[in-house]
C-alpha cells in the first residue's frame, strides 16, 4: 500500500494508462454533446417549421373563412369551431412569443 503522506508518482504505464482514460472519458462526453446538441437543433428546426405552419393557418384564415361562408355554406357550428381553431392558433403564437407573420 502506498504512503498517503507523499506524492503520487506514477510510472510511465500508469501515466499512459491514465491518460488512455481520461482521453476515453473526453471523448465519449463530447459525443454525449454532440448527440444531444443534435436532438436540440433537431428539435429547434421542428418547433420553427410548425410556427411556420401556423402562422400560415392564421394568415390564410380571413380567405378561408370567406370561403367558408359563402361557397361552402358551412353550418354555424362548424364555423364556430373553425373560429376557435384560428383564436388558438393565434393564442399559440402569442404564448410562445411569436408574431402572426414573419
């Protein structure tokens, strides 16, 4: 058993040894970063598409409701409900801080 009270000095096979390790050590961290900086840009560019989505839905909204009203003769209940879909959209939007249009 070695001496608490000195210094550890390690041979050259310890040294390698341990710097084997701690390079092992780095690199699987980095790759552990690397994949979850991945899944977050991932899922950064999927939140960006679906704003892109919506915000689409509540500009195009006005035309389709027009639409809806006299072409199509939409029963008011459905209307009703298409008018929520397009109050949630934009409430959405306004909860994460988005605007309607780029």
């Amino acid at each position: 058993m070695s001496d608490p009270t000195k210094p550890w000095t390690p041979t050259p096979a310890e040294l390698r040894a341990e710097v084997e390790r701690l390079t092992r050590e780095r690199d699987e961290a980095q790759l552990t970063w690397h994949a979850a900086n991945d899944r977050a840009m991932a899922a950064e560019a999927e939140v960006e598409r679906l704003t892109g989505v919506v915000r689409d839905f509540v500009g195009s909204a006005p035309h389709w409701r027009i639409f809806l009203t006299t072409r199509e003769r939409i029963h008011a209940d459905g209307l009703k409900l298409f008018d929520e879909a397009v109050t949630n959209a934009r409430n959405l939007l306004e909860t994460a801080g988005m605007r309607e249009t780029k």
